[in-house]
C-alpha cells in the first residue's frame, strides 16, 4: 500500500541552469512535478534575455522557467501566470525559496489578468493538447502585449512545428527555429 503522507510532501529538487542554481518545489498533479521536463530546458537553454528586459511566463507551472528569467534578468521583472492555482502557489512558493523579487505570480487565463503591460520577451512551453483555437488566441493577444520589437518565445513538440511556423508567419510575419531535439522544437516571432 502507498504512503500517502509521503506522497502528499513537496516534491523537492535542484537544478543548474544557465550557471545559476535553483531549488524547485513541486506537487503531483502539476506538469513534470519531478525534475524539469526537456521542452523547458530546451527553451532555457536557448531564450535569449536581457538584464533589464520586462518578460511574461505563460502557464508558467510551478516557475522554473520565469524563475530562470528573473536570474538573467536582475533590472528587469517577470510575471509569472498560469490558469491553475496550485501552480501559481507553488510558483510562489518557488520565487520566495531562489530569493527572487523581481517576479509577480498570479492566476490568469490566458492574458485575461494580465495588466496593461507591454513586455520584452513572453515565453511558454505551450501545452500539446489545448485545441488550434486556444493557440490562435495566445499568438494573437501575445501580439497586443509586445514592445516593438519584442519577442514571443514557444518550446512546443515537434509534431506541431508547420502549424506555429504559419500562424506566426500569419500573426507576426516572421518566424525563427531555434533549436530542436526529437521531441521539442523552440521558435520566436518578433514584433515588427
């Protein structure tokens, strides 16, 4: 029989990325509760951010990759948003433990919370099953919320690569590959 005491524990562990160290709390029912999935890392590994860049982390989870950005980003702020308020809290909870403060956390779906804000960078590991019509909406209010110039960042599995390769090219007028493993693909559009 399960030990549901220990199940019903943080899943705690620790990470190295981009030369920072982090420590994540972490829950079962949230995605890649145990160690950060490949699709995220991929797309850490290769976002492109300034020091005093304003970002976005869409359905962020329980933060790793906003918490990531806060590191590279010390003059900047991100906001940290996820429909799902067991990984906003724990996305919290995140923040506070990698002593960051230059994050806010909030639930949000989609951009409906979101403030008037106009961002550097928003950055998601879209999900692989929300349904083309919730993707066209993202892309399209990604847009509203971009600086000149600014840049929307997707880490998706790779099956779906034609799909965003149009609907930015549609929405944006541009798209760039970034990196790909035989899983994920990580690409950007730029606001022009």
């Amino acid at each position: 029989m399960l030990n549901t005491n220990k199940l019903n524990k943080d899943i705690v562990f620790k990470k190295q990325l981009r030369g920072a160290d982090f420590i994540f709390h972490s829950t079962w029912g949230l995605f890649s509760p145990k160690d950060l999935d490949e699709g995220s890392k991929l797309l850490i590994d290769n976002l492109d951010v300034n020091p005093t860049d304003i970002s976005l982390d869409l359905g962020c989870g329980y933060g790793a990759i906003g918490i990531t950005i806060a590191k590279l980003s010390p003059k900047g702020f991100v906001h940290l948003i996820d429909k799902d308020f067991v990984a906003v809290e724990y996305a919290k909870k995140n923040t506070r433990w990698n002593k960051l403060v230059n994050c806010d956390t909030y639930l949000s779906n989609g951009f409906s919370n979101v403030p008037n804000i106009q961002f550097n960078n928003i950055v998601s590991n879209i999900p692989a099953k929300v349904g083309k019509e919730l993707y066209w909406i993202i892309i399209k209010d990604a847009k509203k919320h971009l600086k000149k110039d600014g840049k929307l960042y997707f880490v998706f599995i790779s099956g779906l690569k034609k799909f965003f390769k149009r609907n930015f090219n549609k929405v944006f007028g541009n798209y760039t590959h970034i990196a790909s493993s035989k899983t994920y693909t990580v690409a950007y559009a730029i606001k022009k």
